[in-house]
C-alpha cells in the first residue's frame, strides 16, 4: 500500500535530491537486498516509467513543475512495488492541461501494472473518467455505493443527486437545475442523530431523524442508506 498526496511540492523532501526521494523506500524496506548501482539502475525505470528522463534524479523537487513533481510522487509510490495506490486529490493543485497528462499516466499505469487504486476526489469528471466503482460520502460515511454508471447515471441519494445536480455542463440543454443544500455541513465529531443527513435533506422524515438507514440494496453492487428509497 502507497499513497500519493494532493500537493507534489509539500510531499517531496526539498532536501533530497529526486533518486534519493524514489530510493528511500527501496533502501528501507532492502527489498532484495540491492547494490547501490541496482538501485540507481531502478530509479532510472521508475523515472522513464512516468515519463521523466534519468538526469531527473540528480536535481531537487523545486526545479521541476507541479506536474513534474507529481510524475516523481507516483515514481516514488511505485518504488517498493505495492498492490493499491492511495491518491488523495492527487490532480486538484494542477493546471486543467497538466491533470489530463497525470490521469492518462495513472490510467496506463493500472493497466500495464495490474494496480488498484483508493481515489478521494470530488471532481466527478475524474471519477467517471478513471473509477470503476464510486463510493460517495457524507460525514464520514458511505451513503451510496455502486458502479460508476449506477452512481453517476441513476443517482438514488438525496446528496448524490445534489452533488451531480452542481456538476456544470458545456451544454446549455443538458445543464441541471440545481439542488440547493440548505444550512452548513455539520462537525463530523458532533453528527446529527438519525440520518446525518436530515438537517439539509428536504425529503427528510421523522424516522429519518430518529434512526441511521441501513443499506437497502439496489442491485448486486448498487447499495444506498436511505429511508426513502
């Protein structure tokens, strides 16, 4: 398990140079016990792997852009060979351009790697773009889950529906009326009892308020908690 986080530039260490950076966790965990020149030779896969030449890893994290230094944060996370990939907004810091680039290099990397990948965004654009299942949450937990047609295309959730509802679209015709959510999102220390939700939901019961809705399953893999529903 790696993770990739949101800003390149605070989770790279200034200090190092880059072949230090990706090496480190080879170095830790001595996978195969490798010679310093196994390892250099390594480092310079990992950096051709995403796109960045071998001169790369003798220069520092400030001398390359945002969207060089998240190709380094991936080349590091791929490092010490893991299963699953956490990748915490890791486009949201980048230019439009820039984030196309960085979900195309994620995308071969599944596919020629075999890799799964946990991804926190709440850019629906990207989720339907590189998700194959979408869970969406509200305060901490999980209210809808399924295939990203059954989540994106036939949304049961009230929030769901409000988060899509907000998702513009280039097409005058097909733009959504708006679900506007009233009041704040409350403090996840102090959640509402019943439903999380209720305060903001317009569809909300009295046994929405009194008690938390189980899982009501849709089809094999589309489940939501709703009482509505």
């Amino acid at each position: 398990l790696q993770m990739i986080f949101q800003d390149p530039f605070a989770s790279l260490n200034p200090r190092l140079p880059v072949g230090e950076i990706i090496a480190e966790g080879m170095t830790a965990l001595a996978q195969g016990a490798r010679s310093p020149a196994e390892i250099e030779a390594a480092v310079s896969t990992l950096l051709a792997q995403v796109g960045l030449d071998a001169g790369a890893a003798q220069r520092y994290p400030h001398e390359f852009s945002g969207g060089q230094r998240q190709r380094i944060a991936i080349a590091r996370a791929l490092a010490v060979q893991p299963e699953i990939i956490v990748c915490d907004e890791p486009t949201s810091a980048l230019d439009v351009s820039v984030q196309a680039q960085i979900l195309n290099l994620l995308r071969g990397l599944q596919d020629e790697l075999g890799l799964a990948y946990l991804f926190i965004t709440h850019n629906f654009a990207v989720v339907d773009y590189l998700a194959h299942e979408v869970a969406v949450m509200y305060l901490g937990r999980i209210v809808e889950r399924g295939t990203v047609d059954e989540v994106l295309r036939t949304p049961c959730h009230p929030y769901t529906q409000a988060l899509l509802s907000a998702v513009p679209s280039p097409r005058l015709e097909a733009q959504r009326d708006v679900q506007r959510l009233p009041g704040e999102t409350p403090s996840p220390a102090a959640p509402p009892a019943g439903c999380h939700f209720h305060p903001r939901c317009a569809q909300a019961s009295e046994l929405c308020r009194a008690r938390y809705p189980e899982a009501t399953a849709l089809s094999a893999s589309h489940t939501v908690h709703c009482h509505r529903i």
